[in-house]
C-alpha cells in the first residue's frame, strides 16, 4: 500500500491540475495569443542565440498548443508528473514523503495561474511552457548524477542518509546553477474581471458580440477595459444607444502594486482597430511587439491594417509568417484571398463594421500619450461631420460616454436636423431633456417633441433627486438608492458616475 501512495500522490496532482487549467481555458488561448512559434530554421536561430533561447524555443512550440486549451493543458500537467517522478526518484522518498516532491510542481501551477496581467508584459514568450521544461531538464540532469555518484560511492559503504544528503546537495547546485525558474508573480490570483476580458477580446476577434455582451451583463463591477470591450460589441450591432443600459461604469483593474497596467498595452491596437483608426492600431500594435515581444494578436492586427491602408504587399509579409504556424494558417490564407479579390474582402463581416467608421481623416497619426481610452473619446467626441450613419450615432454616444455636453448639443443639433422625420432614440432625448434643464442650458427644445414616457420619467428623478438631497445624504449614498430604479438611464451615469479612471 505504501509503494502505491506515489502513484496516488500523482493522480490527485494531475486531476487537481489539470481542473485548475481547463477552468481557465480563456487564459489558456491567451498565453498562444500573446506567443509566436514559427516552423523553420531562421526563427529557430534567432530564438537560439538569445539568454536562455533554447527553452524560449521549446517553451514557444509547447505553447501553441494551447490554442486547444484541453491539449496544452494535457502536456503542460505530463510535464508536471514527470518531475515530480524524477524528484521522488533523485530524493528517494518512502510514503508520504512523496509530498516534498509535488511542492516544486505545485509552485509552478500557483506560478501561471497568477501570472495575471503580467501576461501583456512577461518578455519570455512560451513562459509556461519554457518554466516547466527547465526544471523538468534539471531534474533529468539531478537524477543522472545521482545514479553515477550513488555508483562510485556506493563502494565506500555510505549509509543512507548519507545518500539522501548527497542526491539532495547535487539538486540544489543544479538548481542555482541553472537559472532560477521558481519564479512566482503575484502572491494573489487574477480578479474574475481579468478573465473576462480575455474573453472578451478572444470574441472580439472572432466577431462574436453576443458573447461579448453575455459576459459584460454577467459582472457587476466591470474594469474600462471591459466597458470599451461592451460598447464595440454594440456599436457593431447598432445598438450603441443601449449602451448605459448595460453598466457602463468602469474601474481600474487590481492589480500587484508592482505593475503599471496601462490599455495602451492590454488592447489598444484591437480597440483603434475596431473603431476605425487604423494607423494608431498599426503603431501600437508594432510597439508592443517591439517591446513585449511578436504575437499572434499583434501579427494579425497588423495584417488586417495593411489591408484595410491597401499596403498589400506588407499584408503578404505578415500572413507569410502566419502560414507557418501551426493553427493560423487557414486565417492567413483567408486575408490573402481577400487581398486577391477585392469582392472577398467587401463581403467580410469585418470589412462591413470598420469601413463606415473611417472618415476623411483616417491617415492622421497624432500623439496619444499612451491613453488610448480618454484620446478614442476625445475625437470622436470633436467629429463635426460623419460619413456614415453609424458614425453618426458613434459621435453622439461617444460624446455622452465623456460626459461632453457641448459637443453633445452640436450634435443633437446636427442629427435631428439630417433625420427631421425619424424618432429621437431614448437615450438622445434623455440626454437632451437633462441637459435642457439645467441652468445656462446649451439646447433648447422648444421645437422638439419628446416621448411622455421620458419626459415623466425624468420628472420623477428629479423629484427623488431633490427628496434625497433634503434628507442631507451624499451623493455616493443618493446614487446607492437612485441605482434600482434610474440606474440605466443616462441622468444616472450623469451625474453619480465619478471614478472615471484613465490608465
């Protein structure tokens, strides 16, 4: 029985494992998403001759094959049973003992899962998989040697404990000796927010946007990230004017107090992308590849920007590094025909969101400051003349969602000017209505007619306003009990949204 609680030991570590990674596939497909293997001897090379190169490379090939989190998985967790084997071997642990060797395993599953956000910064691409070999090699290494000392000193008679001392002395030197791998980023898990925007973005890239705003309706208290993810789900569905009914309140994410998290670096190339700026996605997107390293999300958002600036020849250079991966060959071979045939290309779902957002001065490249967020805001919120219907709606809500008031007006102006026969949507009049009504307004709505149903019901907020301002409450606590009844109206995100972070 106690030659068998090794196994045993085993079998609960790889089931305990294996659960922990396959309940976070998303994350699984992130790590390949922000890695690149490339098939051939120059990519080989160039990995080679870097510190550390040769797990860089293995790491970087095992990780593709978490594009099946299920797969990636299964390897990463053999890996795992097979130090752990060589570490009981090297220690020659009886029964329970046989603990001592999960704890390096262990520390490297608590290690990936709590890389968090350091995901976007690590430079070691394949680090799961590049960790885990390593310190499989090691002990590979440790066993050998201590076969061969076991061998030539097992004729001086050396009691056991002797042995055991000597095998453990040869595993720690070649732990040092080797570069340490038992690096562990954050003492605390990612926040569920942090999961769901890897979700996100991975439906994102997919053109999935009920599953964008499955998961935005699922989290009460959303990061801006999340919130930016939301509104490009809508704005592609033409429902951008739902968008305060869905929480639009964004947070700064947690993150360990050693790490900068900025949406320059999370998805700022996916964001301008999908808003139509294309050459701020391109720059960014060869920015974080310059800096972080070349990835799968970044090689594809450079694609499709070459193709949407007509740079077809750059295309053909990004998809030929594409087509020599393992799992986005087809992808690539895809954009090549759209770069063949025009009439591909215009049929795309893809093509069809972007285009109506690109107007006459789509080209400029200005300085960002790294806030992708507050910059998106800024100029859509200072377009004076849409192309598009879409953009049209785009620059009105846009111009809510910063809170800007007077380009609100210019707008709502110019928008029931160009459509005098069609209904207001709900949320242009809510905005209109509280704007009316404030002192100095900017907008007069004497020649409007607005829904009753509206009109009553802004009556009844402010009402309830002013009750809650009477009883000497603050505003955190006023909007506290406004939230279940107006907490999807645009008076509500007007005025008790105040943690507006920007990062």
């Amino acid at each position: 029985m106690k030659d068998k609680i090794k196994y045993y030991i085993a079998i609960v570590f790889a089931i305990v494992a294996y659960t922990a990674l396959f309940t976070k596939s998303d994350y699984l497909f992130a790590l390949q998403y922000h890695s690149l293997f490339v098939k051939g001897h120059i990519f080989m090379a160039t990995t080679l001759n870097n510190p550390g190169g040769l797990w860089t490379w293995i790491g970087c090939y095992l990780t593709q094959f978490f594009y099946h989190p299920w797969l990636g998985a299964l390897i990463l967790v053999g890996i795992w049973v097979a130090t752990y084997f060589f570490l009981s071997s090297i220690l020659k642990l009886k029964s329970y003992w046989n603990l001592v060797a999960v704890f390096p395993v262990a520390i490297q599953l608590f290690a990936i899962l709590s890389l968090g956000y350091y995901i976007y910064y690590c430079k070691q691409p394949g680090y799961a998989f590049a960790q885990a070999t390593s310190i499989l090699a090691i002990t590979i290494l440790a066993l050998i040697a201590s076969i061969v000392t076991s061998y030539f000193l097992k004729k001086k008679n050396l009691s056991a404990a002797k042995y055991l001392a000597i095998d453990t002395c040869i595993l720690i030197v070649a732990t040092i000796i080797i570069r340490p791998v038992f690096r562990v980023y954050s003492w605390e898990l990612p926040s569920k927010t942090f999961y769901s925007e890897l979700k996100m973005y991975h439906a994102i890239d997919e053109c999935r946007w009920d599953d964008v705003l499955a998961e935005a309706q699922e989290c009460d208290n959303p990061t801006n990230l999340m919130v930016i993810y939301k509104n490009i789900a809508l704005m592609h569905t033409d429902r951008l004017t739902d968008m305060f009914m869905i929480n639009n309140c964004g947070t700064a994410p947690t993150v360990p107090d050693s790490l900068n998290v900025h949406i320059s670096q999370l998805g700022a190339p996916m964001i301008y992308y999908q808003f139509g700026q294309i050459n701020y996605a391109y720059r960014w997107a060869i920015e974080n590849s310059v800096e972080y390293g070349t990835s799968i999300n970044n090689m594809k958002i450079l694609v499709r920007c070459a193709i949407l600036n007509h740079e077809f020849d750059v295309a053909r250079k990004y998809t030929a590094i594409l087509k020599r991966t393992a799992y986005y060959r087809d992808w690539a071979k895809q954009q090549e025909d759209n770069i063949r045939y025009s009439s591909n290309l215009i049929k795309t779902q893809e093509f069809q969101n972007i285009a109506p957002l690109i107007n006459e001065d789509a080209n400029r490249l200005d300085v960002d400051n790294g806030l992708c967020e507050k910059w998106i805001l800024n100029h859509f919120s200072d377009i004076i003349h849409p192309t598009s219907r879409k953009l049209e709606d785009v620059i009105m809500c846009i111009a809510l969602w910063a809170e800007d008031s007077y380009s609100y007006c210019i707008h709502f102006y110019n928008y029931v000017n160009r459509h005098p026969n069609e209904n207001i949507p709900l949320l242009y009049q809510e905005a209109a209505i509280l704007l009316c009504s404030q002192k100095e307004s900017p907008i007069d709505l004497n020649n409007y007619q607005f829904d009753n149903i509206i009109t009553d019901q802004f009556n009844n907020f402010v009402r309830d306003y002013n009750d809650l301002s009477k009883l000497g409450l603050d505003s955190e606590e006023m909007g506290r009990r406004l939230k279940p009844i107006y907490g999807k109206t645009y008076w509500w995100y007007y005025y008790f949204y105040t943690d507006f972070n920007i990062y």
